[in-house]
C-alpha cells in the first residue's frame, strides 16, 4: 500500500513540473495567426526573442519574484498586475486567472500580452527584452520558419 502510495505521490509530483516546451516555429505561427507581426510596432522576431529570454519557450514556466508575485507562462506575465493567482495582491488587469497564462491554447497569454504592451513602454515592460532584444538584428528568430 505505502509502495503505490509513493509511486502515485511522484507520478504527481512529476507531472506538475514537467516541462512543456513550444517549438520557436510553432510559436511564430500561432503568433502569426493571431496577427501579433507589427501589432503595437513589434515583429514577430521581437515576440519569440522576448519568450525565449523569459522563459525559453517554456509554456508552463513559473517564477517567484522578490516582492512576492509570481511570472507566468511563455512571456512571464507578472500576477501582481495582470493575473490573479489568490497568492498575492494583484490589479488583475487582464482579468485572468494566472494558471490560464500555462496553456496557449486558450490564447489568454496572447490576449494579455497585447493589453501589456499596447500600455506604456510596449515590449520595454520586460526587463529581459529590453536587455537582450530591444535595438538588435532578430530576423534570424524566424529563420527557416513557414508562415504561410
């Protein structure tokens, strides 16, 4: 009894932090479909530069910060403004649950990613594009990429 017991204990324990990785193609097509090329500006090479320095195309990433919020999903989208995670205070901007933000299906992360960067400072909301992305050449991100 205790033996299956264990067993199911790590099975579980396994698959809530198994990683779900999106191919950086499969991401610049969804992105596409959702016509985020040029949307507030930013190209398609901007989008998959930011989700590889956020999360390295990590769907189910999730971060502890400093101050207590959590970032979520591909784009690490912070729960203090723009989800609600019943852990710490948020502003719930994009009116989502933050465990919404681990599944790019429901197309939340990308919904949420438009409200952010249509507000003040666009893509330069993110530290990590504004550091490794912003003002560099990026068309190699989509490099071998059909979007058609």
């Amino acid at each position: 009894m205790r033996r299956a017991l264990f067993i199911t204990l790590v099975s579980c324990l396994i698959t809530i932090h198994q990683t779900r990785l999106i191919n950086r193609c499969d991401l610049a097509k969804l992105l596409h479909q959702e016509e985020m090329d040029g949307f507030e500006g930013y190209s398609l090479s901007d989008w998959l530069c930011l989700a590889f320095v956020e999360s390295s195309f990590n769907i189910s990433k999730v971060n502890e910060n400093v101050d207590g919020s959590f970032d979520y999903g591909i784009f690490q989208i912070n729960s203090h403004y723009w989800c609600n995670d019943h852990q710490s205070h948020s502003e719930n901007i994009c009116h989502l649950e933050c465990q919404e933000l681990l599944n790019l299906n429901r197309l939340s992360t990308i919904h949420c990613a438009r409200k952010i960067v249509s507000a003040t400072g666009g893509l330069k909301n993110w530290v990590g594009w504004k550091m490794h992305c912003s003002g560099r050449p990026l068309s190699y991100w989509i490099t071998g990429c059909h979007l058609g």
